[in-house]
C-alpha cells in the first residue's frame, strides 16, 4: 500500500491581515496531516504565498510599496502564522520563488507543445478582487457598480492581447475523468455544482495579461504575464521540484492525496487545474476538498458589521488548542458553518475542560495521592474494564475512515464522548471506595483510566497537539508513542512508572 501522502493548503495572497477563513483552511489540512502521520504515513504537507497577479500589485501600490518588497514583509506574516497555529508543513512556497518560475515556465512550454495555447485577443470582464474572468450572465448591476454575483465583488471590462487555453476542448474529457474519479470532488453538493457547470460547455480560457507587469513573463514573449491562477495553482509541483520528475519527492508524493480549499476557489482547483494538468501529460491531484465559509454570528465576518474574529486575538486569549478544537468541532467541514465567542467559551468549558481535561486532572491527581504517583499495577480485568477499551479499539477503522472522507466533524464528535464515558467509568467505579475494600480492584480500575487516557490523547492529537504531549509525558511516555498502533498495545503503560500531574490543561472560562 502507498503510504506516502500529500496534502495541501491553499496559498494565501499576502495581503491584510490572515483572517479566520486562512486559519480554517490552514487548521483542517493539519489535522488531516497529523492524523496521517500518526497513521503511520509519510506526509508531506505544504502551504504558502500567492503573489502575482494585478491584486497585489495594486495593494502594493496602494502601500507605496514595490511588489516584491511587499510580498516580502507580507509573505512573513503569513510565515508566522503557521507557527502561530502550530501548523506541521514542511515546506513554505512562495510563488516568486526561482524553483516556482521554472515549474510554471514548464507548464506553459508543455501547453504550447500540444496545442493547447493560442494567441488572441480578451474583451469582457474580470474581477481582480477574485483574479477571476466572467462572463455577461455572471454579472450583476449593483447601483453604478457591475459585480460578480457568485462572490459579490466588483468587476472592470478588460480588452488586450492574451493568449487563451483550449478550455472548451476539456469539457468531454473533464466529465470522463470526475466519472472515472468519483472522489476527485468533494462534497458531493460541490461536485454536482462542478459538474453541472461543465455541461454547460467551457469558453476558452484567457491565461496572459499585457496591462500589468507583476507576475511570470510568457516564456518567449515578455510582453505578457502568464494569468495568476496558472502560476499559482502550479505551486502544488513546484515545491516537489517540477520540473525534475525523476526527483524522490515529486516521485514519492505526486499526485497530491487531497488540496483543501474554500468552496469560493474551487472552478479554479476542480476544472482549470486538472484541465492544465491534463493537457501538459501530467496526472491530476486524487482529491479537491471545498469547505465551507466560517460565518460569524450567522453573518459573512466584516468590519462594517463589526463581528470579525480575529484568530491571533483569539489564540491569545484562550489558546491555540482551544481554537482548533472549536473549529473543527463547531463546523461540519464542506458546510458553511457560523463560530461565535460565546460557543467558543461553552465548548472550552463543557468539551474540554470539564470532559476531556477533567478526566486527566481527577485520574492523574487521584493517582498521585494514592499510590506515590506511580502506575498502578493491574489485576485481572472484567468485562467493564473491557469493553470500555474494546470501544476504542473496536471503533479505530470507522474513525480511521472518518478522516479519510474528511468528516472531521464526527470524528471529534465520537473521540469526546469515549472521554465522556470515561470520566463515567471514574466516577460509578469509585475508585477511592475501592481503596478501602479493594486495593487490587482499585488499581486495575486505575489502570484502565490510565489506558483510555493515553487512547484518547492519542486520538485527539492531530487537533491539539501542544495539550496532548502534556498529557502524554505525564504518562511517562514521549511523542514516538502518539501513534495509533499505540492505542492497541496494552502493555503501553509500565506500572511502576512515574505519573507526573502537571499544569491545569484547560482553564475554565469564567462568563463576562
Ligand atoms: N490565493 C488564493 C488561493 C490560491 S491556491 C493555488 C486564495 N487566497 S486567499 O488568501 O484569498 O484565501 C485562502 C483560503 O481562505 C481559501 O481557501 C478561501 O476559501 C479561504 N477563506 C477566505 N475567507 C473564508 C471564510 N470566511 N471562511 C472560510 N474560508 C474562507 O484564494
């Protein structure tokens, strides 16, 4: 089996401030990669900059800046976001990099070879908020302004010389290939979305501009940029070293396993993007996520409406882990789903600290006081003890399974509730009774506890990962142990071993 997988984020334009919508987007791609990982996969996880383009050319401007000086100080920002959000890439591409020119120089050379480029002339409309071409029907009159009506931004008329790709040649061949690759699009709602857009027939596609600079000169003809979502969609080979098709990563990790994007991107990730690859012999990604928009209060975030939340603010305030968790369990991923901070705080409070963190705090405190901190030694295990393990074990292929249809959502769902049954088991077992009838009994109990600990922290690494190697090393175990093989080997824990409590995991939030 191909143990080797690939995954990507998308790469943000370095322009604002990162918003919740990339902190949504960034999380979910490392979850699902630290999942992988501690599956046992080699994962190669990538995200980055996105820099051309007439966008940020003109935010540069705007700024007084040069283009590239501004991506500099921009791209940065995004830089520490990944590390803000504990993100686990291996790599950060910046699309002005000289290892992408050569990709997209390929690309375009590969394109021209087989017919698929042609030199013409663009009129009609494009919208640089979106970097997006739109046709008349797509266009509605808001007022003095015409907008997109998919994304509501604002559109200009462009007329200029461009070379186009044969678009309208891929419809036939785009359907074939979402027919043979039932999964290539996901969810299902935004593959039926993809697929009854094709039908329709696909125009050719305008992929040069001659009005602006910024951006990838055509090879051969300098006078024209190549279009930014060419250039952008390619980085997902540049950072393989495209290319070099006999390099050990591209060889080892393409086609990626699975782009995670927002549902506003994906025509360009699910039509343009295995159209190019296709038509440049190149094999497509086996898999487009589009998630959903994280609303606010049920209302797009804006500052007019004054609901933005912003994710440093939040990290800031109630942690990294308290923010991941909450997204991911609060949206069902491919839904649009709303966060507010009153269900952040209720999530912290009911799901994490008074379930899961409860459960570690009471078990490794009890533990502590009543057997010199050290590992109970266990007796022979009853059907009780058991079955609670054997729900853990029993249920890992369904929640291995989970991830893999990118149902994060219920994952979570059911690894909070074996932590719910297990602060159950604690508390009708009642240890600190048996500890005055029955010592033995007493230590199997604790022992078991022990054990579902270890099982959940191990689950629930791939969202908080900072919060789970506390738990981990108080087990006196290391990180080489969160790995779901570990959550059936039973004899994980050494009794006798050291128990160390540690800090309060998650601090209850008092209401304002
Ligand atoms: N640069 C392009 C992607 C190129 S990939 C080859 C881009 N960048 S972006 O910075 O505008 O957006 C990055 C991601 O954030 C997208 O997946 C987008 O869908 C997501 N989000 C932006 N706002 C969002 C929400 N409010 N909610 C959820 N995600 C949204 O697009």
């Amino acid at each position: 089996m191909d143990k080797n997988y690939y995954i990507t984020t998308p790469i943000y334009y370095p322009s604002g401030k990162p918003h919740m919508g990339h902190a949504y987007s960034s999380i979910v791609a490392d979850v699902i990669a630290r999942f992988k990982k501690i599956n046992g996969y080699q994962v190669y996880f990538l995200t980055g900059t996105d820099e051309h383009g007439l966008k940020i050319q003109r935010e540069a401007e705007k700024n007084n800046k040069d283009p590239k000086e501004f991506c500099d100080e921009l791209s940065i920002t995004f830089k520490n976001l990944t590390k803000t959000l504990n993100l686990s890439n291996n790599d950060f591409i910046r699309t002005t990099e000289k290892r992408h020119f050569a990709s997209v120089n390929e690309v375009w050379s590969r394109l021209v070879k087989s017919g698929d480029i042609y030199l013409d002339k663009y009129s009609g409309w494009y919208s640089v908020s979106d970097e997006a071409y739109y046709d008349e029907d797509e266009i509605i009159q808001d007022g003095a302004i015409k907008k997109a009506k998919s994304s509501g931004s604002k559109v200009e008329w462009v007329e200029e010389e461009s070379f186009f790709f044969k678009l309208s040649a891929w419809s036939d061949k785009l359907l074939k290939f979402y027919d043979k690759n039932p999964k290539f699009i996901l969810p299902i709602s935004r593959k039926n979305e993809v697929i009854n857009f094709v039908k329709k027939g696909l125009k050719d596609l305008s992929v040069s501009r001659t009005s602006f600079k910024w951006g990838i000169p055509v090879p051969k003809n300098n006078k024209h940029v190549i279009y930014v979502w060419l250039d952008a969609l390619t980085n997902y080979i540049s950072a393989l070293n495209f290319p070099k098709t006999n390099d050990k990563l591209y060889k080892s990790f393409w086609p990626a396993d699975l782009h995670i994007i927002g549902k506003d991107i994906l025509r360009f990730h699910a039509i343009y993007w295995p159209a190019f690859l296709l038509a440049a012999k190149i094999e497509p990604p086996k898999r487009v996520f589009g998630h959903g928009w994280i609303l606010s209060d049920d209302k797009k975030m804006s500052k007019s409406l004054g609901n933005i939340l912003d994710p440093l603010e939040i990290i800031k305030n109630y942690g990294v882990d308290q923010l991941r968790y909450y997204l991911i369990k609060e949206v069902s991923l491919g839904n649009d789903g709303s966060i507010s901070l009153l269900n952040l705080k209720n999530c912290i409070n009911n799901d994490l600290a008074n379930n899961y963190g409860n459960l570690c705090q009471r078990v490794l405190s009890f533990i502590e006081k009543n057997c010199e901190s050290k590992i109970p030694q266990p007796d022979k295990f009853e059907k009780i003890d058991m079955d609670l393990s054997e729900d853990i074990t029993k249920k890992l292929p369904k929640l291995i399974e989970m991830i893999d249809n990118q149902d994060l959502n219920t994952y979570i769902k059911e690894v909070i509730n074996f932590s719910f049954k297990s602060n159950k088991y604690f508390n009708d077992l009642e240890p600190w009774k048996l500890k005055k009838t029955n010592i033995k009994r007493m230590n199997t109990v604790l022992y078991c506890i022990l054990n579902q600990i270890k099982s959940i922290s191990i689950l629930l690494f791939p969202i908080m990962p900072n919060s789970v190697e506390k738990t981990i090393s108080s087990l006196s175990l290391t990180k080489k142990n969160i790995f779901l093989d570990e959550i059936n080997n039973q004899n994980l824990l050494k009794p006798g071993n050291i128990i160390k409590k540690g800090e309060i995991l998650f601090k209850k939030i008092e209401s304002d």
